[in-house]
C-alpha cells in the first residue's frame, strides 16, 4: 500500500513541475485573493478527476497480463520523462466560470485542465499496477496539491528565482531513472 501511496505522490508531485496546471495556479492566485478557495477548488477537481481515473485504471488491470505491470509503469515514467521536456502552455481564456468566484473557478478550471493531462494518465496507469487505488487517489491528490499550492503562494516569486526548462529536465532525468529502475527491479 506504501509503494502505491509513495509511487503516486512522487510521479504526480514531479510530473507537476511546469504543467499548464501550475501555470493555471498562478492565473488564479493573481485573480483572486482567496488562496484558501484556489486551494480547495484545486483538492476537489483533483479528488474528482484522479477518483475517476484511478478506479478507470483499476478497471483496466483485469485485463493486463500478469508480469506487464511492472513494465507498464516502467514505460509510463519514461513516456512521462519524455513528455515533460515538452512544455505546456497556459491555455486557460477569461472564461465566464470566473465570475463564479476562486473556489467554483479553481474547480472547473482545474478539472478540465487535468482531462488528458500526463497527471491524469499516470493516474490511471498507477492504479492498474498497484491493487491500492485508494492509496494511488490519496497519493496523487497530494502530490498534485505539493506542486501547485507553493505556486498558489509563492508562484511570482519562483518563478524570478527558478528556470522552468531547468526543472522539467530535472524531472525528465529524475523520471527516466524510475522508469529504468521500475522496469529492473520490478520483474
């Protein structure tokens, strides 16, 4: 249950690390005063999102192989090493759900954000290889909120102090060594 838990929170916290998502947090924590609702808007889309993507994810072993596992999720953190030196844009228009306030906009916003995101797919892959899902939702819920509540806080501030190229490539080199160990020490 612990690998499930540590597994999920590192590969959410690090994937994090210059997603549109952080960018979006940053969006939201300089239009609205409210941290504590960006903040809870963030924990429940992710709940919702990560929820369904784990439980989708525990649906889907059923029918992997036995023995795949470890080289699904091996493959996933090389896949998701590969995909963070892409960087992503703030896609994230003045949309009418702002009017609604920071909790009701952080919610949507995150949600949809999260939809077909790297987060979101490791979610399901992380589900399908541990039987914990509980523990993967629980570990990627927090993860995500250990990426994006500094930048709730701090975001203006990081982002004069740290390169963004450098921490995707940091992650990517921190991902690829989890995927090449996952695949040697899990099968």
């Amino acid at each position: 249950m612990m690998d499930a838990f540590f597994s999920s929170f590192s590969a959410v916290a690090l994937a994090e690390i210059g997603d549109k998502t952080q960018l979006l947090s940053l969006f939201l924590a300089a239009r609205f005063r409210s941290r504590t609702a960006i903040i809870a808007g963030i924990l429940l889309a992710t709940l919702l999102n990560h929820a369904a993507s784990a439980w989708f994810g525990a649906w889907v072993a059923q029918f992997i192989p036995t023995g795949w596992h470890g080289w699904l999720l091996g493959a996933s953190f090389i896949a998701v090493a590969l995909w963070l030196l892409v960087p992503d844009k703030d896609d994230s228009d003045e949309n009418t759900v702002l009017k609604y306030g920071a909790f009701v906009a952080s919610t949507v916003l995150f949600f949809l954000a999260e939809i077909g995101d790297k987060t979101q797919i490791a979610t399901v892959l992380l589900a399908a290889t541990y039987d914990a899902t509980s523990w993967v939702i629980i570990g990627t819920t927090l993860g995500m909120l250990a990426a994006n509540v500094p930048v709730v806080y701090a975001g203006r501030w990081l982002l004069e102090k740290i390169s963004l190229d450098w921490a995707r490539r940091a992650a990517c080199a921190v991902f690829m060594l989890l995927g090449v160990m996952t695949i040697a020490f899990y099968n």
